[in-house]
C-alpha cells in the first residue's frame, strides 16, 4: 500500500513551453502533497506544499507563478513548469503523508529544458 | 532552505562491513526519518523514529533517534553490494502534514 505514481518519468521540452507533472495517490488519499526539485548530487529541496481545494504553501524563493500547483482531488495534485528555461532543468519528486510513519514519494520526473 | 548537516557526505566500504552515518541539526526534529535513494528514484522509507533515546532495527539497518532530538544515525551492517545508493536523514516537527527537512545526503559505494 501506499503508492504515489508520478508521470512523466522523463520530459524534455523547449525553452519558453511548460510542462506538467502529475503526481497520483493510488491506494490513500492524500489531502496534502509536497513537491521537491533535486539537482544532481545534491539534496531533495522543498518547492511546495500542495492542499487539497486551497492554494498551495510555497518556500521562500519559489516562484509561485513559474511553478504552479493545483490539487484538485485528494488523489492529484499537479505541477506545471511555465515557461520553462534551460535552468529549470532538474529532477522533480512528489510525495505525501500516508500515516504516521512518513511519507511516500513518487518515483520522480527528470525535466530537461533545451 | 534548511537542511541537516549528514556525515560523511561519501563513502567507499568492503562488502561485508559495518557502516555509520549521522545526521546533525541546530533545532529539534519530533520524527527522524531515514530514506535510501537510487538513481533517477525517488527516495524509499528505510527507518521511522519517534522518541528520543528510541533504537529501532530494519533488518541489516539500526538508526537511534539522539536523546536531544537534534541528531539520528544509521547503521548498517555486514553491507552488500544492493546498499550502493544515497542515504537521506529527515527530520520533521510535530503534526500531521508537516514537512520534512532532508539531510545533505550520505553517498555509499560498496566494492566486493
């Protein structure tokens, strides 16, 4: 139990398009959904906690308006890269609490921005 | 944003060692979480502590939750080459939803 499906696993896309990333609680439902962004060699970096029928919570720092967030059901929450530029390019993980004991993650999106 | 000081940030052992990791932060975490990443994966639940001076055991894996709530380590034993990965500390605060704070990352490589 306690799958979070996360798709595509690999984009790449143009300069200047956007790009959404689903994020999907299988078999729980998830009334709030975290989203990272990790570059290569480094740690899992909080963008934003994403609430189910309200606004997302983003970090100091995030773009609200360049990654936006929708979690429209208590099974997706959504992220789409808007005007995507080279330096948007990174690993992008999803994840939720499904009790106590943590958090489950998806299983990542590479996005590459040529 | 914040994260935890882990240490050592690499690590190349013998199969069949003993390995230690430790994960360091200025404030107090309720939870300590430990995650093991693969490459181009996302992290995956190894260990969950709870209560400072808690000692937990997964298998081959032990990790303590330190008694001022500000540090954790993990221990892994008689290692094999499948423990190759990146090893993650995260704490996290009281409450449900609350997010996690990760560690700087734990690199192990594991040569026969």
């Amino acid at each position: 139990g306690a799958v979070v499906s996360q798709h595509p696993s690999r984009v790449i896309c143009k300069s200047g398009t956007s790009v959404k990333i689903e994020c999907r609680s299988l078999d729980f439902q998830a009334t709030t959904m975290f989203w990272y962004r990790q570059f290569p060699k480094q740690s899992l970096m909080l963008m934003a906690t994403s609430n189910e029928g309200s606004k997302a919570t983003y970090e100091q720092g995030v773009e609200k308006d360049k990654f936006l967030i929708n979690h429209a059901s208590l099974t997706l929450s959504t992220l789409t890269v808007t005007s995507a530029h080279p330096e948007d390019s990174s690993f992008y993980i999803c994840s939720a609490e499904w009790d106590i004991r943590g958090y489950t993650f998806g299983s990542g999106t590479r996005l590459t921005v040529v | 944003g914040q994260q935890l000081n882990q240490s050592p940030q690499s690590m190349f052992i013998q199969e069949g060692e003993d390995v230690s990791m430790n994960c360091t932060s200025s404030s107090i975490f309720n939870t300590w979480l430990w995650y093991k990443q693969d490459p181009g994966e996302g992290p995956v639940l190894l260990i969950a502590l709870y209560k400072a001076g808690e000692l937990t055991s997964n298998g081959r894996l032990t990790a303590q939750f330190g008694i001022t709530r500000k540090d954790s380590f993990l221990n892994i034993s008689a290692s094999i080459p499948s423990d190759v990965g990146i090893y993650f500390c995260a704490g996290r605060l009281t409450g449900t939803a609350s997010k996690l704070t990760f560690g700087t990352g734990t690199r192990l490589q594991v040569t026969l």
